[in-house]
C-alpha cells in the first residue's frame, strides 16, 4: 500500500478495503484517484454518495458555529456549514472516523450529513471561523468557578485565582503567540456590551481575530492575566495603567508595552509588540519615491537641526527614522539616543532608554 493510502487508512480518512482496491486498481494500470487526498475524497464522496466540497467561498452563521462545542470540533476536525430545520450538513476528511459526528448528534439531538472535505482546508477554516481561544473555552465554561463574571462585584482574590487558571494562561498566551507569528505590531482586546473583540494590527491595518464568543464572559480574568504579566494592580479598574512584558520567543526577544484604558463595557488592552533583533530597511526600501528620497538624504547630512516624522499608529516612524540613524552610522562620528523605548540595537550607536 503506498504511502498516502496507508495514511488515509490510518487518519480513518479511508477504509482498509478501499484502499487495498484503489491498490490493485493501480497495479492494474487502470486510471483512478491515487495521486492526492483531494482527489481520493472525491472519488469516496461517489462511491458513498456523500457530498463533497473544498471549502472554498463559504459563508457560514455565527448561529451554527455555535451549535457545538469549539473544542470539539477541533479536536474531531468538525466544521458546520450549513442548517436547514433540524438538519446540519457538517465538512469532515474522515468518513469513517464516525465517534465526533455520534458525539455531536447526541449532544445537540440534530441530524447531521457529512460533507467530505480536505483535512487543510477544515483545520484551515475552524482556525479562521473559530480563532484564538477555541481549544480553550470548553474547559473554561466547565469550570464552576468561572460561571459569574460580573466585574464590579468580582472579589480581587477571585479575580487573581481567575486569571492564573491554566486555561486562561493558555489563552492569553496563544493571543500574544498567533500575534508574533502574523508580525502584527499591536493587539487590541476591546470590550463591548456583548462581545470581546480582538484585533491585531498587521502592516498598519487593524484586522479582527475571530474568538467564540463566549470569550466575553471571561473578559475580567484575560484582562487580570495581562495586569499579572505587567506587573500592574487588578484591583485598579477605575483608572489608566501602563506596564510591559518581556517575552522569549523562538524569533527571538519581544518587548510588549501594555496600556490598560477603563471603558463603557470595561477595561481595553493595548498591547504593542517590539521585536528587540528585527532587522532595519535601507532607506531604498522604505517606499519613497526618488525625489523625496534625495531631498530626506540632504535633510541628513545637514551637521545640525532638527526634523519632525509625524504619521499615525503603524504608518513608519519609528522604522524611518531607524532606517535615517543606520544612514549615518559610521565610525568617523559619535551618535547618540534618547529613546522610549529602544525598539531597536543598533551596533556603534550609543542608545540611552528612557522612562518618561
């Protein structure tokens, strides 16, 4: 048996038997599905009458994702697609894997139809439907402890056990992890009367992560888990507070600057994201058009003076004017700092990080 069919048999994507006739079908010479898992789905979705579908364009309700549990839809590789009545077509890669499905039926008493569909493009669009947080608010809305949060009569000792549960460490470090992998340069954790939105700002956009949402219920105790790894106070909810976080990372070292603003619906997070060995641009690959180019190389070769780079959140300034003391740094001439904070070392310059 070749090895993606052995695979397939053994993720119970395909029966034994399938496989040994796709197999001999091969050996024959004859024309069939053995070349990837796409193609063995479609032929399976045939030969089973099930339907088949890659996934591709879906449009799927907030209501049927949350007909079942996240957790275990991740854990099975479940995605809802679709309901009609008391019927809900349900993608799946593993035909034959049927204890998700049987789990689901009973616990929802719906009619389910699997659909056949690719592993990559299920997992692909739980992560993208579901987001951060969906392997984590099962065990969350399990725990009794959890089942109240109304923040202003939340006890500060209840509040502090809160946020050192495993399951809420583990969801605020995922947001800060999936952060660092899609580069993103802030993080925004945003109360509203309904739900906790969660935004990452990537090349100055701010783009919406999707979350469950019943994450809102938890929102006091993600947001006292930031206060703990900022060194901030959890009893002060009234005010501002400012704090940082200092980060090992694969990548690298990440300084996290935290901003806790009292809302509407409760406390907003900011968190910026500053990768202490990121690399810096040339000033040629910083976007500028040739003329403003020559005119911002004369501005710095000017022995003295002062010039102003003004933009919004994420627009350049800080990688500008890196690029600007990287222009200049040579060894026939001393250059000093004074940074808050110091984003990034540069080597031969002497930088000073300041507090305020």
């Amino acid at each position: 048996m070749n090895e993606l069919l052995n695979q397939m048999v053994e993720s119970r994507q395909l029966s034994a038997s399938d496989a040994k006739w796709l197999m001999k079908q091969k050996g024959s010479g004859a024309e069939g599905p053995y070349e990837s898992e796409t193609e063995i789905l479609q032929w399976l979705s045939e030969e089973y009458s099930v339907s088949f579908s890659d996934l591709e364009n879906l449009e799927i309700s907030k209501e049927v994702l949350g007909l079942f549990p996240a957790r275990l839809l991740l854990k099975e590789g479940l995605l809802p697609l679709s309901r009609e009545n008391g019927s809900v077509d349900i993608a799946t890669s593993r035909l034959f894997a049927t204890q998700g499905l049987d789990t689901l039926k009973s616990l929802t008493g719906l009619k389910l139809n699997p659909v056949l569909a690719p592993a990559e493009a299920i997992q692909r669009e739980i992560k993208k439907r579901l987001g951060v947080g969906a392997d984590t608010i099962d065990s969350l809305k399990d725990d009794s402890s959890f089942q109240v949060v109304d923040e202003e009569n939340f006890e500060d000792n209840d509040l502090e056990n809160a946020a050192e549960d495993a399951s809420i460490i583990r969801f605020v470090n995922q947001v800060l992890s999936d952060a660092i992998d899609l580069r993103a340069t802030d993080i925004h954790l945003e109360p509203f009367e309904d739900e906790l939105q969660i935004r990452y700002r990537i090349d100055g956009i701010l783009q919406e992560v999707p979350v469950p949402a019943e994450i809102k219920r938890f929102q006091p105790a993600i947001v006292s888990r930031v206060k703990i790894l900022s060194h901030l106070n959890i009893a002060e909810k009234r005010l501002p507070q400012d704090g940082r976080i200092k980060l090992k990372v694969r990548q690298g070292e990440v300084d996290v600057r935290v901003s806790i603003i009292p809302m509407l619906h409760g406390e907003a997070v900011v968190m910026r994201l500053l990768r202490q060995d990121g690399s810096i641009p040339s000033l040629s690959q910083i976007g500028m058009a040739d003329r403003e180019l020559g005119i911002f190389r004369e501005i710095l070769g000017i022995p003295h003076g002062i010039f102003l780079v003004t933009g919004p959140t994420g627009s350049g300034k800080t990688t500008t004017l890196y690029t600007a003391l990287n222009e200049i740094n040579d060894m026939v001439r001393k250059i000093i700092t004074v940074e808050d904070p110091v984003e990034y070392q540069i080597k031969g310059i002497n930088q000073i990080q300041v507090s305020e």
